[in-house]
C-alpha cells in the first residue's frame, strides 16, 4: 500500500511509516504542503491520503478533488484542530477527520487501520495455502515455498486484494520506493517466478493475466 502524508515534519512521516509496517506492506511519501503533494499525486497511485489542515481551504479542496477523480477508491485522511470544521471536511469527501490529534504516529497508525482494515492482514489463510506476510513465508499443507523481497510482496499485495486486477504501473507504484525508475518487465519477471514456485507446490496457479488490464490472485483448486 502506497500512503502519502501532507504536512508532516519528515521526522513524523518515518515514525508513521515504521508504525504502518507492523500492518502493511506499506511505502510513505511525505510532501510538505498540498503545493508539494500534487507533485506526488500527479506521478504516483495512492491507496490513501493523510493531510494536516492548513487552513488553506480553497487549495485543499482543489486537491481533495483531484485525488478522488484521479482514483476514487483513494481514502482521504484529514487531521485539524479544529472540531467546528469536520462538517466542511466531509463534504470534501473526506473519509475520515481526526480532531486534536495527538503528536503520538501510533494513535494515528491506528485510525489508519480503522479505515483501511479491508487492505490489512498479518496471516492470508485460504483452504491449505498460508501466506505469513511479517515472517515472508509461504505454505501449503506440509510444503514452504521460499519467496524473497518484492516477489513476495506482490503476492500478498494481490492476495490481499483477491479478484481485483492490477496494472503493472498500480503494482510498481504501490511497492517501489521510487516507480519511476522500474519497468513493466521487473514486474513480468516477479510474476513468472510466483507463478512457477507456487504451481510447482500447488499444482495450479493463483496469479491470472487479464488480458489488457493486469493481473489478478484467484485462488481456484
């Protein structure tokens, strides 16, 4: 999951970031104002947004506008202190408004995974097939399949979205740090190697090619 925080200093940013893992597979950008995030948004996909109010409502809901058209399955975060301004902020289309946040990235980390605990998951478990994501590890009935870095990261990053279809550039942006410089084929060869570790084990594949469009975990003994 690819989160970008608006506002933060970036000492925050890395303590959110090191809280988020423990959850996710997560990546955190981190751009100074909304100025600075629309540079961000414009390149990069994001599965959710965080933004410290700054009191600069015709910016923010320019750009609140922007990240929902762009992506509408994008979730917006927006933290104020000021509790007469939720109202505003949910008519932005907002889908969540902390007040009085506190300094503590944990507090927030949690409201995160409120609003994301669809994407979240320490353990996949369907029918014999375990996916252990803090661990990196991979079983079936009896059998561990070894899988390592980011080839791992994009089977459970599919399987947590089972039945969705991903781009190349959707599964580029949300686990590399820096998207722009990796290719479609980094993604083709991560693929392959799934493909042959786990239907060598399962005896059937769980990543699909949608023809056009991506690729997609189905899960079909």
């Amino acid at each position: 999951m690819r989160i970008l925080t608006v506002g933060f200093s970036d000492e925050y940013a890395k303590e959110l970031d090191k809280e988020l893992s423990q959850y996710f597979i997560c990546i955190v950008d981190n751009a100074i104002d909304i100025y600075d995030a629309t540079n961000f948004t414009d390149f990069r996909h994001y599965e959710l947004v965080i933004i410290v109010d700054e009191n600069v409502n015709l910016s923010l809901e320019r750009y609140v506008n922007e990240v929902k058209k762009k992506k509408s399955e994008t979730k917006v975060m927006i933290l104020t202190e000021v509790y007469s301004k939720q109202p505003y902020f949910y008519a932005l289309k907002a889908d969540d408004v902390i007040c009085h946040h506190c300094e503590h990235p944990d507090l927030i980390a949690a409201r995160v995974l409120a609003n994301m605990r669809h994407l979240f998951g320490l353990q996949i478990t369907i029918d014999k097939l375990i996916i252990d994501i803090p661990n990196k590890q991979i079983a079936y009935e009896d059998n561990i399949v070894s899988l390592n870095g980011k080839t791992f990261d994009i089977l459970a990053y599919l399987a947590l979205r089972k039945q969705r279809v991903f781009s190349k550039d959707e599964i580029i942006n949300a686990l590399w740090h820096e998207p722009e410089y990796v290719s479609d084929n980094t993604v083709e060869v991560a693929i392959n190697q799934i493909r042959k570790k786990l239907k060598s084990t399962l005896g059937f594949q769980v990543i699909h090619t949608v023809r056009r469009r991506g690729y997609k975990f189905s899960y079909d003994e």
